[in-house]
C-alpha cells in the first residue's frame, strides 16, 4: 500500500466508527490511508467529501447504525460503500428520537 500517502485527511475518534472526518476537502479518487483497530487499510474518495464532512470507511448496509465518537448518529438510507460522502442524502438522523 506505499501509493497511499500517510498524511493525515481524515480522523477516526472511536475505534468502532464506520465513518471517519475530513480534516480538508477530499477529491475523487484521493488515496487515503486509515489506522482502524491494529490495521491499516487503504481507501479510494469515490465522491468529493468536504472539510468536517463525513467518509464511510467500512461498508454501511441499509438500514444499519452510521457510527461516530462511538455512537449512533443515525442509520443508512441505502448501502454506503467506502470511500463514499456520508451526509443528509445517505444517512437518516435518529439522534432525536433516542432517550
């Protein structure tokens, strides 16, 4: 994987997360590399992802919990493929609806 650069666009805050955050904009086609629990996997931007947005580092079936800080901020709308902007269009809130 030495075509991956390993500086630092996105972050990862919880070990469990499937979505990671752009720390700058992202084009298509970007090579990134993420440290996810003990490994490192590479990813290819396959939707422009702007600064402080959020990329599917995992894959994300439909209906299945979008993870951040190790929480559930809300579920797929349909299957979310790595590399892909998670935003409104993709991800239905559920952070109201929790008590």
């Amino acid at each position: 994987m030495t075509d991956f650069p390993e500086r630092r666009l996105v972050i990862i805050i919880h070990p469990t997360d499937n979505v990671a955050t752009a720390l700058e904009d992202l084009d298509i086609g970007s090579r990134l590399t993420i440290s996810l629990e003990q490994e490192k996997i590479g990813i290819v931007v396959k939707e422009s992802v702007p600064r402080g947005h959020k990329i599917s580092v995992k894959t994300i079936q439909a209906g299945m919990p979008v993870i951040k800080y190790g929480e559930q901020i809300g579920v797929a709308r349909g299957r979310i493929e790595p590399g892909v902007h998670v935003h409104i269009h993709n991800v239905a809130g559920t952070r109201a609806q929790r008590k």
